[in-house]
C-alpha cells in the first residue's frame, strides 16, 4: 500500500478490499499493523512527493514459514518409526536364536545323558 507522507491518504493499493480503504479507522488500524509488522519504505513520487509504502507477509508467506517445522517433524516420526521397527525385528531374531539354541540343547541333553547314566557311579 502507498500512502501520502501524512500517511492518511492511500494513493495506490495492492491485495487489498478497496471497499474497505475508504473507512479511515480500518486505513488507520491496517497502517499500523504493517507498521508495526515491518518498517515502511520512503520513496519520492513525481505528482506526490514524500510517500511510503507499507506492507505485509501475505498468508502464504505465513504458512511456508511453518513448512520447515513440519517437514522435520514428518522426517523424525518417519525416523522413530523405522528405528522401532529395526529394533523389533532385531530382537525378534535374536529370540529365535535362543530358541533354536534351547532346542538344540534340550535335544543334545536328551540323547547324552540317559545312555550316559549306567556308566556313572555314585
């Protein structure tokens, strides 16, 4: 938006309800939300002399600065969920190892030792 220097009148506007910047009070209120969002800039008009341009971050803007944010927080659930998977699936082998090795050892035990007691003496 281009304001005169008493910063009142809008010479020109871009984006905005041109209904709504012939009410003063909504001018007035828009003027010092840009204002306080970001400095205006002075610029030299040929029919109009000192003006300044106000302006804003549009509600694009507003939403691609929270992209970051979610993107990392999108990655990090992704990582978590596949480091619990691994996880998992790296214990469950190790389960079946000890299981097989059990097996293996209850098996070896069942075989040796009954043919192997006759010849122990007490």
């Amino acid at each position: 938006m281009i304001t005169d220097s008493t910063g009142q009148h809008v010479i020109e506007s871009g984006n905005l309800d041109k209904n709504k910047l012939k009410d003063p009070e909504y001018v007035t209120h828009l003027i010092s939300s840009m204002t306080y969002e970001n400095d205006p800039i002075e610029i030299n008009l040929p029919d109009y002399g000192k003006s300044y341009i106000y302006y804003m971050n549009s509600s694009l803007m507003e939403q691609i600065m929270y992209y970051p944010y979610i993107m990392l927080t999108i990655i990090s659930v992704f990582l978590l969920i596949s480091y619990l998977l691994f996880s998992t699936a790296r214990k469950s082998e190790q389960n079946l190892v000890w299981i097989g090795m059990s097996k293996e050892t209850a098996i070896s035990w069942g075989h040796r030792f009954p043919r192997s007691w006759p010849g122990w003496n007490y």
